[in-house]
C-alpha cells in the first residue's frame, strides 16, 4: 500500500472512530448532581447590633452613583448602605470606618481580581448575616447574576452619555471591564469606561438592598440566576464527581474553551473512572 492510502485509510479510521465516539458520549451524558433548583432561604437573625432596615433600591442606587468619586466602587457600594442605616439607627453604623474600603478600587488596589462593588456586597452580606450557608447562597446568587445580566442599567438624570448594556460573564475587574470596553469600542482608561463601572456600582448597590430586603422579609429565592454550564462541569470536576480536582462556581467558560477532545472524549473517559 502507497503512503497516500494508508493515511486515507488511517483518515478513515479515525473519523469513524470519532463519530463512534460521539454516540458513544451522548449515551453516557453525565448529569449534574448539584442541587440548583430555586428555594425560598429562611433566616432568622440574631444579630441585632448590626441590624438590618429595609432601603429603598432606587434611592441606595442614586447614593452609590454620588458616592463613587469619593472612593471607589467597593467603598461607594458599602457606604450607600450603610449611611442610610447610620441616619436612621446611629451608633454603630455612625462611627463605620467606611475609608477601609477604598483598597477595593480596580480590583483590589488595582489588581484586577474580584470586582469592588461586588467585594462591597459581599462584606454587607458578612456583616448582616452569621450564617455561612445564607451568607454563601447570597453571594452566588449576587455574582451569578452580574456575570449574566447586561450591564450598566443605571442612568443618572443629570448626565446624557448614553452607553451599552453588555453581560461581562465575569466577576473578575480585569475580564468584566476589558470585555465592556471591546464590545463598546472603547479605551480602558476612556471616560465611558469610567462611568461603566460608576453605573455599575449602582446597580450592585440596588441589587444588594433588593436582596437584603427579600431575605429579612423571608421572601428571598436563592438559586435564581444558576450557571448551568457551571453545574455540568463540576458535576464530574468537583467535589461531587470523581475528579475532585476544581472548586468554585465562576463562569468556566470565561477561562476555560472546551476542547475539541474534551467535548467528545470526557464522557466516556469518566465513566471509566474510578470512584
Ligand atoms: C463527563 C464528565 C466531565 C464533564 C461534564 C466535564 N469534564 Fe473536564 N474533564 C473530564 C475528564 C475525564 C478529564 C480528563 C481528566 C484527566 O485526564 O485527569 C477532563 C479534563 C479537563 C481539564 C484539564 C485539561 C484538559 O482539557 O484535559 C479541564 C480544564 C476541564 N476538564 C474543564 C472542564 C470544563 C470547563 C467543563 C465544563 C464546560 C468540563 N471540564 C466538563 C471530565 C469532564
Ligand atoms: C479566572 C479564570 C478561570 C476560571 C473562571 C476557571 N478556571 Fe479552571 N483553571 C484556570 C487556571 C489558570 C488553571 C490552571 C491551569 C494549569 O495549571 O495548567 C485552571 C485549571 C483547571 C483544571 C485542571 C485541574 C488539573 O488538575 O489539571 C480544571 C479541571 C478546571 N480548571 C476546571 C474549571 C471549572 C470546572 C471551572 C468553572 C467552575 C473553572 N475551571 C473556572 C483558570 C480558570
């Protein structure tokens, strides 16, 4: 047999191979085994030190927008909420060392991690909730939905730029603010950008009250915005599969390409796995 054969043949093999391969893993599609269906979260708090009263989103989302030049998405997000309790209760709200935050600009001094207004968010959901699970359970929910919902909805009355809403599939200042600014066609350091993030620490703020609000009235529905794609992944790659070799729950996609070969082989190659 001529060389050219035997790669036609080898050619052959191989595609036949695959489309083998493909039934073969549609067969054994692994199902997710986390539990993601949406529940209602019941909490009850014994903490009333730092007790928490109803706002208003729109109001807290306003408050965020004017507090943003004085420190930054993670600060102006924290204190939004918290000065308007400090009007109402006082101590201890009154007395918060709210400069503290100011480290969350950028990412965390400009590193480009976690988003601030989301580091904001989070440190309101520690403050007013003891519970890991509840407290947990707000936070995914919170960045879930950042990472799916098309961003900045806020529009200040007094400014007529007029920018994109776009989904930034990331929690991550670096992924979140560089994906916004390519889609919008615009520099990272333009004044568009800018007003982005100010916007967007607006919506995070309303987002957060809106949630507080639900889960001290026991109305609050956890689960909301789940990732699906992150759920099929972990269901072989985390704790509950066989892998056990990731944890977390941010977008997989927004790193990770699924490979031509992961896409057709992962199936059958976990089924063979042990336990
Ligand atoms: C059916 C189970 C299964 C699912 C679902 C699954 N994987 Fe995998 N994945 C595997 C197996 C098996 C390997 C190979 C592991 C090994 O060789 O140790 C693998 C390997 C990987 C690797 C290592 C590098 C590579 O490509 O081999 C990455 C990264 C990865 N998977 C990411 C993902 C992401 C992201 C998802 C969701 C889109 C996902 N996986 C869904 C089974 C799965
Ligand atoms: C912010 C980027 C990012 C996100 C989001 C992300 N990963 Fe990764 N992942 C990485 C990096 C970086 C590595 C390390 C790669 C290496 O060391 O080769 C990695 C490694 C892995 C590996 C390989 C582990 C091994 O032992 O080989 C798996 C599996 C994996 N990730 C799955 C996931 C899954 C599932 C998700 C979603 C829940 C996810 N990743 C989300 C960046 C990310």
């Amino acid at each position: 047999m001529d060389r050219r054969n035997a790669m036609k043949i080898t050619a052959g093999l191989i595609a036949g191979g695959g489309i083998g391969m493909f039934s073969l893993a549609s067969v054994f599609k692994h199902k997710p085994t986390i539990d993601t269906e949406p529940h209602q979260l019941n909490y009850e708090t014994n903490n009333d030190v730092w007790g928490y009263t109803a706002l208003s989103p729109e109001h807290t989302a306003r408050l965020a927008y004017q507090l943003y030049p004085d420190g930054s998405c993670m600060y102006a997000t924290f204190r939004s909420v918290i000065s308007q309790l400090a009007e109402i209760h006082g101590e201890p709200f009154a007395s918060y060392p709210y400069h503290m935050f100011r480290y969350g600009h950028g990412g965390v001094g400009g590193f480009g991690t976690i988003c601030g207004a989301l580091n904001g968010s989070a440190a309101l959901f520690g403050l007013f909730v003891s519970e890991k699970s509840v407290r947990d359970a707000l936070i995914t929910n919170l960045f879930q939905w950042y990472e799916k919902k098309p961003h900045p909805i806020f529009k200040p009355d007094d400014s007529e730029m007029i920018l994109p809403a776009i989904a930034s599939n990331s929690v991550l200042c670096h992924a979140s603010n560089t994906h916004w600014s390519k889609v919008a066609g615009v520099e990272i350091e333009s004044k568009e950008r800018k007003e982005r993030c100010r916007r967007l620490t607006a919506d995070v703020a309303a987002k957060v009250v809106e949630s507080l609000n639900a889960l001290f009235d026991n109305t609050y529905m956890a689960n909301t915005h789940n990732n699906q794609n992150v759920e099929s992944c972990m269901a072989c790659h985390g704790n509950e599969g066989k892998l056990k070799n990731t944890a977390g729950k941010m977008d997989c996609n927004s790193c990770h390409d699924e490979s031509f070969g992961h896409k057709v082989l992962s199936d059958v190659h976990y089924r063979m796995m042990k336990e």
